[in-house]
C-alpha cells in the first residue's frame, strides 16, 4: 500500500529507531507541557484534503472516545526515536522543487520531503507502533516571519508536545517557536480545530523545506 514507505522507509525506520540510542538516564519525563485551548472547527487544509484522496485509509475516522498517550519512559523513548530517525533519513526539499506546486502533502517516498511529510511518516509510524491515532495530530503553525509550518502534536496524559523536523527535541507546545493555527480534531482526522486566539492561516503550510 504504502510502496517505499511501507517495504523501506517504515520497516527501516522501525528498525533504525529501536536501535537508535537514548540517554539512559532515570525516567522523569519531559519537560513539564499542558494542553493547548481549542475554538470552532475551521478549515482544512487544501494539503489534507488532496492527500486523503490518495490515501483514504489514513483519512478514516475512529468514531471513539479519544484516547491520551500514557507518557511513561517506553513511550516517550519510542516517540523520541522516531523523531529523531525520521530527522536523520529524510532530506529537506520544497514542494516547489520536489513536486513542481506550492505545497504538496505526501509521504516522502523518496526519502525527501518538507515540513509535513516529516509529520506524516511520524504520524505513519508511531501508528504502526500502537499509539491512538486521535493522540497524534497534524498541526499547521505559523514561524515568526509568518510562514506556514507543519508539525506533529503528541498528545499525551501529561500534557501536548510537537515533534518538528527544525529540531530533534520533542518539546513542550508551549516552548515552540510558532503562533499556533489550527489542528486535526481527536474525535475525526477530517474536522480541523482553531487552536488559541483566532488568526489568519497561512497560505501556504510551507514555503520552504
């Protein structure tokens, strides 16, 4: 189904991130995260919507009860891991150059992609890896020049953390650099959520890699 990603990239990945080494030091946690505020639905990005039509088995709703990530020493170091590989083995282009429009969404695979293709192989492979889908949700933000940016949310009973293919730390919402946009909703992939104070969303998620 999934062609390179799912006989290359998800399966080298899986293997890669198990062996990747992490500091081992006592489990306590992350820094301290909260939960963002949420407003109405809004709009879905055009990026999500082109993408769903090419992959509509990772579009489904669940029609559950949202499930938090427990942030326990195994989970977080799974979650770090696949940051970091997924970082590590794919090389940042811009939809300008690598598709030839303005902004694509696609899992990278050819082992290069931008902003949300990292977050969509993440998202891909910490499903593969048994964490809920609803935990795990797209997020369009804007940096501070007023680009569009795409990271993962990671929402865990400890509160919300992004993992952003600009830094290797899995950090704290709060601690990342960007005005926060809009998210996927935890009940449906399909419904987008304001996040915070409203604003304009970007244009584009991405004018770069």
């Amino acid at each position: 189904m999934f062609g390179f990603i799912g006989k290359s990239v998800l399966a080298l990945g899986m293997a890669g991130a198990a062996l990747m080494p992490v500091a081992a030091t006592s489990f306590a946690g992350p820094d301290v995260s909260s939960f963002a505020t949420l407003g109405p639905e809004t709009s879905i990005p055009y990026g999500w919507v082109d993408f769903c039509q090419r992959y509509r088995g990772e579009c489904q709703a669940d029609y559950q009860i949202p499930q938090d990530i427990d942030l326990n020493a195994s989970n977080f170091n799974k979650i770090t891991r696949i940051n970091l590989w997924v970082n590590k083995h794919v090389a940042p282009i811009a939809d300008s150059e690598h598709w030839g429009v303005i902004d694509a969404w696609d899992y990278p695979t050819d082992g290069k992609g931008d902003c949300e293709d990292y977050a969509l192989l993440k998202r891909r492979m910490l499903i593969e890896e048994g964490f809920p889908r609803g935990a795990l949700l797209l997020t369009v933000v804007k940096e501070k020049n007023g680009d569009g940016h795409s990271v993962l949310t990671v929402r865990t009973n400890h509160g919300e953390y992004i993992l952003d293919n600009l830094t290797d730390q899995v950090r704290p919402w709060t601690k990342a650099p960007y005005r926060f946009v809009k998210r996927q909703s935890q009940q449906d992939p399909n419904i987008w959520v304001a996040i915070g104070a409203p604003t304009a969303a970007p244009a584009y998620v991405s004018n770069g890699p």
